[in-house]
C-alpha cells in the first residue's frame, strides 16, 4: 500500500506547524483497511537500483562524502516451495544484506515497493526504512544508542538509472529537504497498523491496519518537531516515549508528494505501532487571466501569459507562443508589447 503515513496529535508524533501555515483542514477520516498488497509490493521492489549513499551522525560527520551504491532485491522462495516467502537485498559491499520475512521477524511491506525492518532493541538496535516513488527509491537506516539517533545512512537510487537527485550527492551537493518545498493544498492519507492482539508479535500480513485520510491547504509541509533535515531530501526523527518506549521516523519530501515511516518500539525492539504517510499536491486549478481580448487560460507547467505594468500603474497580458519560456523575454520587450495591447 503507498496512498498514506502518522495519524496526527493525539495519536502520532507532534507536528511542527508555522502559526500562519495552516488554512483549512478536513476532519480525519478513520475505516478499516485490508491492509497492504503483496504483490504489488514486489512489483515495484525487486530488481537492481543504483545510485549514492552517504552517512550522517548527528555529532557532525563533516562535508557530504556520498559514494555509488548497488542493492540487488530479488524474491525468496519458502522452503518447501510455492508461495514467495519475502525478498533478500544484497549491498554492494554486502556490509547492509537483510531478508525481509513477509510473516515474522519485524519487517513490514507496502503495496507499491516501499517497505521498513526493525533489528535490535533500542539500544544498538536499527531501523531500516525504504520508501519508493515510482522508478526511485530512498533507504534510510538510523541506527539507535540508548534510545537517541546514534547515526544515519542513507542510499539515493534508481532501478532503470541512477536518478538525478543521486547524481547531485556524488557532485557534493547536499539537496536538504525543505518544509516549504510542498506547500499548497494536498490530501493527507495514513495508514497505520498494530499486532492482531494483546502480546502478540508483529507479522505484516496479521496486522490490523485502518486507513485515516484528511484534506489541507497549507504553505508549508508540516515536519515532526525535532527532526533532522538530511542532504537526498529526507529527514528523521527520534524521541522518547513512556515506559522506555522510542518514536522512531524517517521520511522523505518530494516534488509532489511527502512520504514517511513511522514505528512506535518497546525498549526490547518489538513494535507497538506501525504508521506509513502519504501527503500527495492536489491537481492545481490553471490560471484563468482576463486582457482586452479575452479570457486566457494558462498551464502552470508552460506558462501562456505574463503581466506587465504601465507608468499609470494599469495592468497589462502579455501573450506569448506556446513553447517560449516567459522568462527568456527581455523585460523590455515585455513593457513595450504590454503597453501595445
């Protein structure tokens, strides 16, 4: 499953909201859902990506040194044949080779190739997360100490070819995720899972999982407080909880959409909670721009009209070809056709 990510305050981690940020908001919408698709999962995971990955410490690991990566993710078979048992991914340098057992051993799969593995409690203890787009993939693993990020690797990658955002990392360029990269109206989904019963272990396919969806228009991501901004767009965040427990997220923002997993663990690693967030852009309404002639509609993505100010202070359209950048009008030209109109 990939249409959704935390349930907010009360139920998740605190959000970090800018006082003017929020404009309108749709109450939260809880139902059952049957929870996420295996095979689809596999669909978009396996396969061989390529990219950069880099390590980060919060104590300061210094200037990005990013280098290439290869993970290799294929199925494994159970034992007695049949059904796909869960997949293997092999690093390049085989130092970060994990199975994922689609029935026990903390892993959890989502429908369109992103997927997450809890090793170890909260002291030496990791929590690999892997959260797909399309062609593309980030792999966070924060590695914990006493509870507290002790420190973070991250790998940027493609299946098809290596991305251009890893590309940028193996140039030195950090490329921070931004809270005002996604601003705007968007639709909030969330889906969250906990073991089937008091005591129970967690098992991706025997988790119950409900679906909590909401709408927003707001100019800024809202990111969980505290956490930290990592160069690949993506952040994480750790904080402690009652009775020992630890919060433990990483995400990742996009052009069009912001991504996160979530894991709520005892002191001994086992997971109490498993939430996966998706915030997706709404479709943005075109322009409708008004000039002596018309009305002119315009595509945000090839821009058809600009606006221009005479010396009396009186508005203009300018209208361009299709195809012809407005930017690559001199501002000159642009005042001498507005004031032509």
């Amino acid at each position: 499953w990939d249409r959704g990510l935390v349930l907010p305050p009360p139920f998740g981690p605190p959000l970090l909201h800018n006082h003017k940020m929020l404009l309108l908001a749709a109450a939260p919408l809880a139902v059952r859902h049957a929870g996420p698709d295996f095979s689809t999962f596999l669909d978009h995971a396996t396969g061989t990506w390529r990219g950069a990955v880099f390590r980060h410490s919060p104590a300061g690991s210094g200037p990005l040194r990013a280098t290439q990566s290869v993970h290799h993710v294929s199925e494994v078979m159970r034992a007695c044949g049949g059904a796909v048992q869960g997949v293997s991914e092999c690093g390049g340098l085989g130092e970060d080779d994990l199975y994922l057992n689609r029935a026990a051993g903390g892993a959890t799969f989502f429908s369109f190739g992103s997927w997450a593995l809890v090793s170890g409690g909260c002291d030496g203890g990791c929590v690999h997360l892997c959260l797909c787009q399309d062609e593309s993939r980030h792999r966070i693993d924060i590695r914990l100490e006493e509870g507290e990020l002790h420190s973070v690797s991250v790998a940027v990658e493609g299946r098809r070819a290596t991305p251009p955002l890893a590309t940028q990392l193996l140039s030195g360029q950090e490329a921070v995720a931004s809270a005002e990269s996604l601003g705007g109206a968007w639709d909030d989904l969330i889906l969250t899972g906990v073991p089937p019963g008091s005591g129970a272990g967690w098992a991706s396919q025997r988790a119950v999982w409900d679906l909590c969806s909401s709408a927003a228009a707001e100019e800024e991501v809202p990111l969980p407080e505290g956490c930290q901004l990592l160069p690949g767009r993506c952040w994480v965040a750790v904080r402690g909880e009652g009775d020992g427990a630890v919060w433990v997220e990483g995400g990742v923002v996009g052009e069009a959409s912001c991504k996160s997993i979530g894991h709520l663990l005892s002191p001994n690693g086992s997971i109490r909670r498993v939430a996966f967030r998706k915030r997706q852009r709404q479709p943005s309404r075109l322009p409708s721009l008004q000039c002596k002639y018309g009305e002119i509609a315009t595509d945000a993505a090839e821009p058809a009209a600009a606006a221009a100010l005479d010396a009396g202070g009186k508005a203009y359209w300018l209208v361009h070809e299709p195809g012809t950048p407005l930017e690559a009008l001199p501002a000159a030209a642009a005042a001498v056709a507005a004031a032509a109109l």
